[in-house]
C-alpha cells in the first residue's frame, strides 16, 4: 500500500468563488479521491492552516508520496517544514510537484535553479508523450487536449531533467517541459505542469492516470533513509578485505 | 581554422524547379556560403554523384565538422563510406546532421534507434532556445519565427540527449525536440530540425547563426583518432607504480 | 511472469575444460537456473550452434528480456539475427549484455560507439553500488568482493549512461563503469561487467540478485511493438481538434 | 581574459604547522599563482576573515569563475554570502569546488542533496580520465598518480552528473567520481575531488592542468545576467505573430 499525502495551501478555493465552483472540496481533496479509487495507493491530506503545516514528522514518517501543489503562499511555507520535506525526499520519499508547485521552496532548494518560467492564464494546452514507454506514461495516450489551461513557457530554468516524458504545447504559440523526473538523494521528483486552479483538469481522465502512475513510480522501494552524514573509514575495505 | 565538408545529395535541386528556386546552387552550396562568411572557418562541399560520395579518406581526413543532409536516396550512400564517417566522429570529428538527414544511415547508427518521427508539410515554426547559454545557442533570440517550414513531431525515437537545446512549436500542433547534442567516441553530434528544401530556411540568419554555433562547438580540440581498440594491459597500473 | 531467454556462445566450455569445471552445464544454464528459482521469471537458453543462433522470430517473440554472453565469436552471429534482436529492443524488449558481451554486434549497434575498453585477466574486483535507490541495486550491499574477475578498464567508449549504478575497483589500479542502463526506442539496455568465462562469478549470490533485479528493470510494461516508420500526418491536431 | 576569484577559509594553513608547510602562502595563493601564469586568466583571492568572506557584489560582479575551497568551517560563510554567489552563479559565472567544497553551503545548494561521501586520510589515489575529448581533460593523460591524497569514496550523493570526466581509484579499495560537471541556470559547476590540504596536490602539473581547463569551460560566454523572475506574457507569440 503506497501512502500518499496530498498538500495544498488551501487558500485558492475559500478565496475564490470561480475556483470553489471548480474544485469545491479544494484541490488536495480532488487529488486524494481519484488516487483513493487505486487498490494500492491510500491517500491523507494537509494543509497550510494545519500546525506546521500538516506535515509533521510523524506524517511524513507516515508518507510514501508526497504531493505538492502551492501558488500565493509559498513564503507561508516555514523553513523548518520545508527542511523536514527535504530531508525526508533524499532519505527515499517520493516527491510530485504540480503547476504552480515550480515555485515552492521545497522544488527550488531540490532543483538549485530559479525555476523561472513564463505564464499566461486561459490558454489551450495539448500534452504530449516524448517518452511513452516510461513508468508515468503507462495507459497515456499520444497527447491529450486540454481545453483550458494557464501557459507554462520555455525557458523552464530547471537543471536538465534526468528523464523528459512530456511536452507541452500551447495555442498561444509556446512550449514547455510538461513532465521531469529527477533523482534527489534516494528519492525521485517528478514536475508536472498542467492544474491551474481555476481549470478542471485534475478531472481529466489522463492526467488522472498520469499522476497516479507518477505515485507508484516514486514511492520508495526501501524503508526511507535518515541522513548518516559522511563516515570517517578508518579501516579501508582492502585492510577488511585481507584480514577476513 | 575549422574545415567543414558540407554534404548533401544534390537530388531534390536538380528534380525539383520548386526546390531550384530557392536553392539555385544547391543546399550544400548554401550553407558553404554562409559558412565561409566567417573568418575561423573553411568550407567545401561533398555531393551522392561524387565518387565515393565525394566522402574518401581523404576528404575526410581533411574534414573537422561534417554536416549532413539527406532525403530521398539515404539507401545510395554505400554501407563502406557510412562506416568511414562513423569511424571518423567516434575519433572526433563533429557531425551536424539536419532535418531529414534524421533517417540517414550515419544518424541511425550513431544513434542506436530508428529515429522515427511524425511529419507534414507546409507547417509554420516557432523555435524557442530552451538551453540559453549553451554554445550552440549563442546570440540567438528565446524564438526563432519560421513562416513556412515542415512539421516534424513527437514522438522522435532517439537515445535521451546529452543536452537539449531548442524546441519546435508548430501552428497545426505539434512539438519537436529540434535541436538536440550528443556525444559518440571522441566526437560530437549535433541534430536540428528545421530546413526543408523547398523552404528557404537556410537563409534565415538565425538559423545560419545556430549552424555557425555548431560548427565551432562540434570541431574536436585534439587530432582526430584511429580506432585503437580493446588493448591487453600486461603490467598492470599498481606494477608500474611499485616498480618506478 | 517475465519470460527470458539466455543466450550464450557455448563454445568456451565445450573447448576448454577450466571453464567446463566452473560452468559444467554453460553460463547460459548457470545463468537460467538461478533466474529459474525465482516466481516471477522464467528462462530458457539459446545458443550459436542452434538454427538462427535460436533466436527466431517466434522465441524472440516469446522473450520479454533477452540476456546476452558472448566473446570469442562475435562476428558467427549473422547481421539477420542481429537486426532481429535490435528491432526486437527498439520495440520494448529488454536486454543484459554481459562482460565481454561489449563488444557484440547487438551492443555496439544499440550504443552507437566502439565499447573498447581495457583488459586483463586474473585480477581482483570490489563492486561499488553508486545508485542505492535504483531498482537494479535493491538487496545490493555497498559493496561486493570478487576474489577472481578480469579487469575491464576506463576508458569505457559508450555513450554516457543514463544512469549509473555499479563502478568497478580492480587491485591491479584501474576503475570502470561496471554497470551502466541506457534506454534505446521503447527497451532498456543494462550492461554489467562480471563475468569472465573461467570465474565463478554467477555463482556470487549478490552477483544473482543484480542480474534478477536488472530482468525485472527492463521487463517491458506493455506489448511489444513493431517498427511502425514516420507516418505522414495528413490531418493536423489542431484541424481535428477544431473539427471535433 | 578570464577574471577568477579563489576563495578559501585560509585557517588551516595558519592553524597547522604541517599545512603551512605545503602551502605556506595559503591553498588560494597556491591556486592563484598557477593560474596567474596563463596569458587568459587573472586571478584574485578572497578569504573567510576579509568582510563579507572577501565576496561583496562588486568582487562578485567583477568575478567569471569563481573557485572554492573549505573545509572546517562552512557555516561561518552567511548565508547572505551564499545567497549572493549562489545568484551570480545561475546568472552564469562558473564555480569550481574543490575537495571538501563538496560540503560546502553553495554546492549543497546548487546540488540540492546531502553531498554525503565516505573518507580516511592518507591514502594512495589514482585519477583516471572517462572522458578524453572533454574541454577538462584537454591534455591530461589516461591517468594521473597522487602519492598521497584524502579518500573520498562512493556513494557520493549528488545528482547524476551532466559529464563525468574523472574516476578516482584509491588503493585502500575505493572509488569516486572525481571530476563532475553540472549546469545550473546559466552557471557551469565543476566539482573537483583531489586537494586535501597536507597534500602538495596542487602542485602537480597535470591537475594545475585540470584545474586550468576548468577555469576556461566554466567561464560565461556571455554578461552575467540578473534574476528577472517569471514574466507575465500578456500578448502571446502567436497574437505578436498575426499582428505583424
């Protein structure tokens, strides 16, 4: 069973009524009810009003995947949390940002880079597969329309992805690197770019099925690491090796 | 000074008076012109109806960057001249394969995949630099504009670039990873899509500014290599070390 | 369950009985019985001196992962046979190329580069796990002790991997990329180092379970596809999706 | 001409009798006056006790590649410091960290992992070359002894590589990847393992070699530029497009 929690600031939909039409329930609850339909993954939620943010150690201790999804408060994010996410993803813990998410400290202290773009709301995106025999794109069509979606446009200033699985092409005449997967430490990060908060595509069928293969991609394979700092050796592996 | 051969089959402009009146004497020449405007770099051209493809040992012996392009009679290059080039990039020299040289025989078995793609002609383009500081993409703007230009989309089958570059929006909707670098031996591949022949692309300056770019970064810095192949180590590195 | 065939020459253990004493039934047979006691596998052989080097279109057909030995008859596996299996991997078939299998046709097609390296034999081995979290290395210690091994040297003339995830420590003073994925068309390609003819190395139970790991890594998720080429887009996505 | 800064705590050289011995004008002076002979480059130095670590903006903004080596007391740089170089070098002034650099705070923070790795002092080190047409390895040979060298073993946990260039063997049974190369934003990084501060490391010529060349790659081929964020793109390329 793959233990996912879904974060979400929460703010978008209690301030907005255009995006409570959308997403009544809240983003992060829209997100938990698809993946909970999986026989295999089990999926909680958090929040920025939460204490610490409803990550606390013992809920990310409890966490496989974590999915992040942040737009206007990144700064509301204290570092203490953001820190204990991190350390968390290079001991093993799988990591899913999505759209906006690009700018959360969390994805920027993993990436080193800006990870500057441009932006243009109530575009149309089509989504494409570059690398359709990856784990993500399992079931995922050649593209996918999205009728409404906000632009994401090169450049992404993103280290160069480890493996590039989507494409984004938008009507407005730009590009973008839709879908990245990194290795960080001993966990895997995957971005994701379509979700904006007004637009229904965590509705969507296919990005459903994308984000559900993106969790079963990065959940860990092993007991998630706490970090060991570097050892001192003081008996060199060929010393071991003749005294056995 | 860096020598470029530049090759190409010379078939489409001598069919074609639509292709003729746009390249009058020739893509090879073309590109040749543009080429020897610059002071670090000489240029000649090689053609199919050359003996030996006009690509003999010699020729390429005296040849750091080899540029390619191809179409319509990929099969008439001889397996014995493919394997001289081959031999030649993975001792260093640079390879500039473009547009439909795609499906040539040396770009295929440098690559180790089919290189398949989707096509259509009689697109409109828009390149956008994804990878700003890279050599090739020096002083080039974040997009290139290219009224008409062929179509070629994802999914393109090749091994995950090295570096990526720059990237195709077309106006019928598709992608195109359009300009990719690889390493192969001692030698560097670079891959661009645009420049139909019927299109005038290759006298849009931008683009002669990224080929001038990939002329410079594929050149080898070092004497070009024979294959050496696998040798036998006799006397191992710690023997040699203990014995001096 | 994934279905893998061994392949091996055959012919070292048939012409020298010090490989005989080690590999009484073949490496291929050592190989299939410790794949073999595994529930999810299930292996079988082939070899040079069968028809096709057994490798027909219909046991292709029947194979999801393909592990490759061979050495001193590179060049007796007909260009048919080995057109097969690339088209095979390009597909989504996976493929282990074992030692001295670098320089088989298969491998250096798919690599595109000579996979010359260094060599001498009777040294001794320690195996580094670089990449902890990559399935490959699951169960994996630190590192693993080969008492006998060849040496297999830098510089390695491959591509630069996708990911890296052994490195070789030889005592006589040299390293090596010892275990190395790449992705070619829709298959994954892993080469591992180990595995010299007269050594016991498949008999290493830690030697096992990398070999067992990598068929579950490359074990393609869907059917394997045929070569469907280019195809000319006649319609647009932006015609159809206007048209809908 | 190029314009380096090498930075440098400068305590141990006064702390340690042994380490003045080796370098008694300091390990930046040392990398200072190797570099100060080639026709291209100028050099100057900073160290920990000058304001602001010798490192203000207007020592940043004169610097093209910075070079840096710490080792016992990486958090007495401020992290406004940090910030500051850490924006310069996604601008794209180059960064070369040296030897226990690697637990620095500004190459945990353009890497974004642990930087973890194993050590024992005293040991015996050879630095073989993976990849010999690499501008870093222009002039280097197959490989390179160091007597005497600070271990630094695998796993070392960063992100995979862009290029690795050097592996290092360690005759107490290691191994490394010594010389790695990333891209971050418009920055070039190196990480460049051998130097420990008792070793006469960086007198050998060919890694003043190796140190030079690095200089020469990771230098901006352009300005520096500013952090100008995410842009607003109120009119899109195709609008722009069809208005002209």
């Amino acid at each position: 069973m793959i233990k996912v929690t879904v974060w979400n600031e929460g703010l978008h939909e209690t301030l907005s009524t255009d995006v409570a039409a959308v997403y009544p329930k809240g983003i992060h609850n829209a997100i938990k009810d698809f993946l909970s339909s999986q026989p295999d993954i089990t999926a909680g939620t958090a929040t920025l009003k939460q204490k610490q943010c409803g990550l606390t150690q013992e809920v990310l201790d409890n966490t496989d995947v974590l999915i992040w999804w942040g737009h206007m408060a990144h700064n509301m994010v204290p570092d203490k949390v953001v820190n204990r996410v991190y350390e968390r993803v290079l001991g093993g813990m799988g990591l899913i940002v999505l759209h906006s998410g690009h700018y959360s400290k969390i994805f920027k202290k993993l990436m080193g880079t800006t990870c500057n773009l441009n932006w243009r709301e109530g575009d149309r995106e089509r989504l494409w597969t570059v690398n359709p025999s990856h784990p993500i794109a399992q079931g995922v069509p050649a593209y996918i329309n999205l009728d409404v979606e906000e632009m994401y446009g090169e450049r992404f200033d993103i280290p160069e992805p480890d493996e590039l699985v989507f494409l984004g092409w938008f009507a407005g005449g730009e590009v973008f690197r839709s879908g990245c997967c990194w290795q960080r430490g001993l966990g895997r990060v995957f971005y994701f770019q379509p979700g904006h908060e007004s637009n229904p595509t965590y509705r969507n069928e296919d990005i459903q099925r994308i984000i559900i293969n993106a969790v079963r991609w990065a959940a860990p394979q092993n007991p998630v690491q706490k970090d060991e700092g570097s050892p001192h050796v003081k008996q060199s592996p060929e010393e071991k090796y003749k005294a056995e």
